[in-house]
C-alpha cells in the first residue's frame, strides 16, 4: 500500500511539472564590429509584450491582400538597454572590450537566472564587413530564457 502512495505522489508531482505553463523571454545583445570604434554595441530587453496575431496576417489564393498592419504599432518604447563596448576602438580589435562584455553578458544571465529564468537557447549572427567599401558590421545573439508562469 506504501508503494502504492509513494509511486500516486511521484506521478502526480511529474504531472503537474508537466502541465505547467512556461513563459519565454528573449534577451539580445548587438556588438559592433565597425572599424575605429564608430558603432554601438548594447543588450536590449524589452519590458513590453506584443502580440504577433496583431501584426499577421494570411495569404491564400483567394485572397492575398497585403498586411495592413502599422510599423509603429509594433514598435516598443519601453524596453531596458544595457552599454556594452565595441569590439575594435583605433588601434584595431580590443581584446579587453570583448573580455569586458563578456562580464556584462554574464552578469545579465546570472541575474535573469536569479529571477527564475532558465537558459534555454542561444543563436548568434554576424554581419560583416563585406569589403573596402563596406564598414560596418554587427554581431548580435538571442538568449532565450524559459520560466514556469
């Protein structure tokens, strides 16, 4: 009869983690990779929600009118924005800058972390320079935390 209530509870405690629902939250960072210093490099959060429905809309056959949605209505003003520094200055690639975001990406997740949120993803890109007569150039990461609301 014991294992009978031990295994019920175990179960039971697997089945509400399971039908728990779970919020996400992304967090990016954009560094500079502009020659001379002349970029900017942040972490962005934004402290509103949006709707994607709001700004969707579907094409078919029959009826393939363009999406009538506003830019601005997606635009968020409320948004938390963090200074990181770029990763070249004059004297070309700042090692210490990239070791000092580093500290600042680190501090973020710790935090975030501390809140609750679990780490689930990261992806990274870079646009780079593409030749003499293009300067500039961005690296960006998505961190993509999770939580149980």
């Amino acid at each position: 009869m014991k294992k009978l209530v031990a295994f019920s509870v175990i179960v039971l405690l697997f089945s509400l983690d399971t039908m728990a629902q779970v919020e996400y939250k992304v967090i990016t960072s954009v560094e500079s990779i502009v020659p001379a210093g002349l970029g900017r490099s942040r972490i962005i959060s934004a402290e509103e929600e949006r709707d994607y429905k709001e700004f969707t809309s579907e094409q078919t056959e029959d009826d393939n009118s363009r999406n009538k949605s506003k830019r601005g209505d997606i635009r968020v003003k409320d948004f938390e924005e963090t200074k990181l520094l770029n990763f070249f200055n004059l004297g070309g690639i700042r090692f210490q800058n990239i070791a000092a975001n580093d500290a600042v990406i680190t501090s973020k997740i710790n935090t975030m972390v501390s809140e609750g949120w679990e780490l689930a993803f990261v992806t990274s890109a870079v646009e780079s320079d593409s030749g003499k007569d293009d300067g500039n150039g961005i690296f960006i990461t998505r961190y993509i935390f999770k939580r149980n609301k």
